[in-house]
C-alpha cells in the first residue's frame, strides 16, 4: 500500500492513478518504490475529509485525543526498525541516525499526549464584580502540514502531533523525495484508531499538491519547513488569504572555537554538526570560526577526526556520513564546491566524489573562503564548511551575526564570560554553549529567528501558540 495516500481513513491513490519514482540515492539506477502523484483533487478530497472530521475530534477530551497519540506512538516503537531502513533507503540518512529520528518521534507524540494535563486557559476576576474573566485555548480546524526530506519522520510528527492533541484536524504533504517514512506515521495512526478524517497524508509535488493545499480556502493555517525561497512563497500566498503561518527555514549556522576551548571535543562537534547527515540539516554547521591562537591545533584535531570518519552505505550501522539526497541536490552540491574555489577557496580536505555510482560526497573543508564569498553567505546543503580565523570575540560575533540567517550558533569555551556574551549576543534562535549546532530536545521550543524563521516556534509549551487560538469568556450569573 506504499504508493498510496491516506485520506478519510482510506488508501487511496491519486486521482487519476498517476504515481511517481524515487531513486535511491545510494543507487541512482534503482528505485525504492513507486508513490501517488497528487493532484489538487486529492487536496481538495483530503481537505473535505478533514473539514468534516473536525467537529466529532474537537469535542473530545484533551485526554482522549491524547491516547491516539500514544497508542501511534507505540505503533511506531514496535516498526521503528522498518522505518529507520526505509528512511535511510529512500533519502539517504545514515541508519543510526535513522533509528534515533524514529524512536525521537515517538517520544515527541507521547510528550505531546502529556499537553493534555498542561492548562489551557487563564482565570481572571472581573474588577467591578469579582466575577469570572476567563481565556481559553480553542482548535483553529483544518491545518496544513507541508514538511522537507531531511527529516522526514520527526518533522511531520512534531507538527502534527500538537496540532491533533489541541483538537486540530490534519492534512499533512510530506516531501517529495521521502515519501515512505512519512506513511509509516499514518499507518501508525491507522493501526491507532485514528477517527477517520482526523489525519490525511499525501505525497506527491509541492508544486501541486503543496500550492493547492495552501490555497484551499477551509485550511486555517500553513506550517511549513523547507528552504526560504519556497517557504516565502507560501508565506505571501496562504497570508494573503488571511491563514495563520508559521515558517521553520534555512540557516547558515556559526560554531566559534576560542583559544582556551576543549579543542578535542570542539573537533568532534564541529565533525558531527558539519557532516553528519551528509550536512543535510537545517541546523548543519557551516561556518567555523577559531581564535588565532588555536587554529592550527584545532585545524589538526578536525582533520584527523575527518580521516577517521566512515563515509559510505547508509544502510551500514557504521556509516557516519551517506550520500546526498538526490542527483540534482548533488549537482548543486558540487557547483558550490567549484564556485567556492573559483572564488579563491582552498580546499583541505574532500571536494571530489567519493563513489563512482552512489551520489557521495565526502566531507569538504575549506579555509581562505572571503566573508563576502557564495560559501559563507548562502546555505549550501551537503557536507560542505569553510574554517575562517578571528582575533578576539568582537569580531568573532560581528562575523557570525553577519547573515541574514539566525537559526542555530555555537559556542566552544571554559570562559563564562564569553559563553555569557555569547548567550546575550549571538543572532539564532537555538544557541549551543560547548555542544555541536544541530541536536534539538523535543520539549522545548525549537526555531530560528530573522530570515530563518517566522510565526510562533515549534515544539515544547510553543506549540500551542501556533495550533491554537485564545478567546476570552466573560461569565455573569
Ligand atoms: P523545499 O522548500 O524544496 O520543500 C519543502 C516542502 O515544500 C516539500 O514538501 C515540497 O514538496 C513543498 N513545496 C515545494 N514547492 C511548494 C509550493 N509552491 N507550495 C507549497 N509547497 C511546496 O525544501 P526541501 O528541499 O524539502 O528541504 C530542505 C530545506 O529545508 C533546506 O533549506 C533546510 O534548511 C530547510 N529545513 C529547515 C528546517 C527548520 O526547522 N528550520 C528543518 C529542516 C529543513
């Protein structure tokens, strides 16, 4: 039933019956499955589903919406195994941090069913009567759901799971490029008990499925992550219509290594945010700046730790670094290593393909990249950073600051101190005091700021600001 979508509780295909082929990245010449091509019929009949799915789901107890979170929860514990291959098949994760992401999802459906004991609502005293003033948190109704590939699991399920626990119906369109993952989450829910309607998944192309459902009048509200380009599209189009939108998008995230760091453990993070995931993370570190006078030590410990680092089969348990996702993802890969040196670049370590069929890149670094050069300003998503030197931590934050990114920034330092201006100082939303850029706790907020983000954050007590909205009750006997 891979290839279908989940709509009204049903698998279905696309209207039509028009499907589509993933290639694998670790095999370009094999697919891994054949999956709905939705059209905007299939939109539109998931929105009705949704729509009509509404009333009966939003007049359940917190609690009892709560339980089919769990109990999907347990549905993805008991085939996280299956998940985590399918996931490392399709887009190319390294199958240890394929399980983790699937076994983090789960773990973020139970935090989500604890919402159900949190409050949801304010009592207040009328000031003439004492009588009650009261604000309560009410569902929005149909909420669209559009997520990337490069976390095709946790990112769909730490969306939806708050928008169903306050009382939201769901339609969610994965990504294009992983589509197999995501029906796993609806075949969880399926297994569930899921009311029928309450969630419905679909595949198929942004440009289609995506844009119809930001343009279906009865969706209330659009959560997007993916890149910048196409998240501002969608802000424009769904905010014109009066939706309420929230944007997880890009970064260009620092790491700052100054001279009195754990350089060793300042390697291993700088090693583990750069390439894990083949640099395929929102949160990747890209840019990394070290203090004059640990540079070269520095320098060496990250190189070594690269020489060290297993870089191959996804599938292999050992893999710390896969492949990139698709052929035309690797092509821009490759066109931005080459532009990095065309624009005086040097490159220390990687830079050519490390497999003749596979779409591998092994991890690159550069050093004598400009601050003004393609490699330190745009988000280039592979496994690719520059090294840059600085002299005290003025200059290291002036250059840090210095993007209209602000996702996630990393400090590595024994000095309070700096760690402490840091803190005060550095433009992201996620900041890392001698821990890598990327790495997120599923019960606290998660997002960026500036251009990488926009509306409430995910995740934790967030979350509720986004699915929600408040309306105040005057009560008089
Ligand atoms: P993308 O923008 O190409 O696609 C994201 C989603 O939008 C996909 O489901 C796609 O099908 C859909 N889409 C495409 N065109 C659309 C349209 N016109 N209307 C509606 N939907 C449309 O991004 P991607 O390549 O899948 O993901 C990589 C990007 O996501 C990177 O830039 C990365 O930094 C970003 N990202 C951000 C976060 C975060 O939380 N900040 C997390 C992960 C990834």
């Amino acid at each position: 039933m891979s290839e279908q979508n989940y709509i009204g509780g049903e698998w279905t295909g696309a209207d039509g019956g028009a499907t589509y082929e993933k290639a694998s990245p670790w095999r370009p010449s094999e697919t891994v499955g054949a999956f709905a091509a939705s059209t905007e019929a299939d939109v539109d009949a998931a929105v009705t589903a949704a729509a009509a799915a509404f009333p009966a789901w939003a007049k359940l107890p917190l609690a009892a919406r709560g339980g089919y979170l769990t109990a999907a929860a347990a549905a993805l514990e008991r085939r996280s195994d299956e998940i985590a291959t399918d996931m490392s098949r399709e887009m190319g994760k390294p199958l240890r941090e394929s399980r983790g992401e699937t076994l983090r999802a789960a773990q973020i459906l139970r935090y989500a069913a604890s919402e159900a004991f949190r409050p949801v609502g304010e009592h207040f005293e009328q000031s003439l009567t004492g009588r009650q003033v009261s604000t309560r948190r009410r569902p929005l109704g149909v909420v669209g759901l559009i997520t990337p590939w490069n976390f095709p699991i946790a990112i769909p399920v730490w969306k939806l799971a708050p928008a169903l626990v306050y009382g939201n119906t769901v339609v969610l369109k994965l990504a294009y490029e992983a589509p197999q993952t995501g029906l796993h989450v609806a075949e969880a829910f399926a297994e569930a008990g899921l009311p029928a309607g309450v969630l419905n998944v679909l595949t198929g192309r942004g440009s289609t499925a995506g844009a119809a459902l930001v343009r279906d009048p009865r969706v209330r509200a659009i959560s997007f992550t993916g890149s910048v380009p196409t998240g501002h599209g969608v802000r424009d189009e769904a905010t014109r219509a009066g939706k309420r939108v929230q944007l997880e998008l890009g970064g260009h995230n620092p790491l700052i290594v100054t001279a009195d760091a754990d350089l060793a453990r300042a390697a291993e993070a700088a090693y583990a945010g750069a390439f894990w995931s083949a640099g395929q993370k929102c949160t990747a570190t890209r840019r990394i700046y070290v203090q004059d006078g640990a540079y070269d030590a520095f320098r060496e410990a990250f190189l070594t730790r690269i020489e060290r680092g297993r870089v191959g089969d996804p599938l292999d348990a050992e893999t710390e670094v896969g492949p990139i996702v698709n052929q035309s993802q690797f092509d821009e890969v490759v066109q931005a290593i080459d532009r990095g040196r065309d624009e005086g670049g040097e490159v220390t370590a990687g830079g050519e393909r490390a497999h003749e069929e596979a779409l591998l890149l092994p991890p690159t670094v550069f050093e004598g990249v400009a601050d003004d050069a393609f490699l330190s300003c745009e988000e280039v998503f592979g496994p690719v950073t520059s090294l840059y030197r600085f002299g005290d931590l003025d200059e290291a934050l002036a250059r840090a600051n210095a993007v209209p990114f602000g996702l996630s920034a990393s400090i590595f330092t024994s000095s309070l101190a700096d760690a402490t201006r840091f803190q005060n100082e550095a433009q992201a939303g996620l900041l890392h005091v001698n821990s890598q850029t990327a790495g997120a706790e599923i019960h606290v907020p998660f997002g960026g700021i500036k251009q990488s983000g926009f509306g409430p954050h995910e995740q934790g007590r967030s979350a509720i600001e986004f699915y929600t909205e408040v309306v105040t009750i005057y009560v008089d006997p």
